[in-house]
C-alpha cells in the first residue's frame, strides 16, 4: 500500500488529499474571479444609459456603468499607490532594525 491507512492518521489530522495547495488556492482565485466577472458584466449590461462625465480638463459622454469602472479602477490604484508606499516604509524599518540588532551583537564563534 502506498499511504497510510486511516488508523495511522492521527484524529483531527487531514487525510492526505484535503491538504490545501497552491492549486486549490488557484482554483479558489479562478471561481472567485470568474463570478466577479459575470457581476460586473451583468452591471455594464443593467447601466448602458449615458451620461455627461467632466473630470479636470476632459469631458465627453460615456455610459454610465463604464464611468463608475473608470472611478473604481482610479480609486483602487490610488489604494495600492497608499499601500504599496506604507509596506515599503514598513519593510526599511524592519531591514534597519535587523541591522542594528546584527551590528549590536557579539560575532558568533
């Protein structure tokens, strides 16, 4: 036999085809990704009206639902400009403290 048999899994362990792995995870990523999608297509397909859309110097008409994507998207890389900035600023912090703590220690021997 090739695994172990069901008395030598420990209780509460998983057996071994319920690990998760990077391809359920890719699978999970897949499903949610393609439901998000047929959501925002039913949202285009619902607010085809058009409207009147001014933003700093540019103005046009454009339908509804597709100006409410262009500020989502704005808005959602404005976020991760944000985020991006503070994990950056978060990891100098932790490389400055792992240098004073290697700088600060006697040389190991």
């Amino acid at each position: 036999m090739d695994g172990p048999s069901s008395s030598e899994i420990p209780p509460g362990e998983p057996y071994p085809g319920e690990r998760r792995s990077r391809l359920s995870g890719a699978w999970t990523a897949l499903v949610v990704g393609v439901v998000a999608l047929l959501v925002i297509l039913v949202f285009v397909l619902q607010n085809q009206q058009s409207v009147e859309v001014r933003f700093l110097t540019f103005h046009g008409r454009l339908p509804l639902a597709i100006a409410l994507l262009f500020a989502v998207i704005l808005g959602a890389i404005i976020v991760l400009a944000f985020g991006g900035g503070r994990i950056l600023q978060l990891r100098l912090v932790a490389r400055r403290a792992r240098q004073q703590r290697a700088e600060a220690s006697p040389p190991a021997q």
